[in-house]
C-alpha cells in the first residue's frame, strides 16, 4: 500500500493546531483535496462516519470515512473507501517540538487502479498535496 507522509513544524501549541485542524467545518480551508461534505459537516469522534468529496489530480471523487482513532491533541487516524474499490488511510500526528508542535500528515491508498504503475502517480500527487495543505494549515494557525 502505498503512503506518503509529509511534516512541517508551527510556531503553536498543539491543542491550538488540533483545534484548527480537526475542527471539519474550517478543512476545506486547508486540505487542498477536501471539497466538502455532502451530508454537513461530520462528527471528529472516534467512530464517526462520513462522506467526503475529494479532488486527486484534478479528478473529482468521493471517500467514505470512518475515523478510527481521535486523541486530543496528538493523533487521528481516519479509514476509508474511495471510487473504483480504492482503499483510504490519512493520520494526522501532532509532537511537541520545542516552543511549537511538529505535525505530520500520512495518506495511504491502495486497490482497484492503483495497485499498479498509475499508484506512483498518485503518491507523487499525493505528497505534493499533503506538503502544500500542511503550509495552508500552518498559516491558518499563525
């Protein structure tokens, strides 16, 4: 399965980043894939489910979530299913990182088309997005 993982460090507590970060009606102003949720905004509990409405190289979609794991202010862990039978994962891990808070951002995906070459297409997509939304996410908590 392939997975990208991107870190960037904010000038920030961590409960100030986790309180930008996992608050879902403020995602789309960060998550350069996110482009909304066609049922309101989701839960950020651990056994929250939801839909998602996701652009990957220009390509429109939809991902259905599950989040796994939500433990305030250091890691949430969200499962998925995406079109064509692909296989989601996205980990959001804050640290401490001396007066600020290193996070990190994986995504992972799998099956149906991208179990092949176009997979390391979509990982190289993927870690340029993941890089990009973490600099838009530490902007917005500046």
């Amino acid at each position: 399965m392939p997975e990208v993982t991107q870190s960037v460090d904010i000038d920030a507590p961590a409960e100030k980043v986790w309180e930008v970060a996992t608050d879902l009606s403020r995602y789309g102003e960060w998550n350069t894939s996110h482009t909304g949720f066609p049922d309101g905004t989701p839960a950020t509990e651990a056994g929250a489910t939801f839909r998602e409405q996701i652009t990957i190289m220009g390509m429109p979609g939809e991902a259905s979530w599950e989040i796994t794991e939500a433990t305030a202010p250091e890691r949430t862990v969200w499962t998925g299913a995406g079109p064509m039978g692909i296989v989601l994962g996205t980990k959001l891990e804050l640290a401490p990182s001396g007066d600020g808070t290193s996070v990190s951002i994986s995504v992972s995906f799998d099956g149906g088309p991208l179990a092949g070459p176009m997979g390391a297409t979509v990982a190289a997509s993927a870690e340029k997005g993941a890089a990009q939304s973490l600099e838009k996410l530490a902007t917005l908590v500046a």
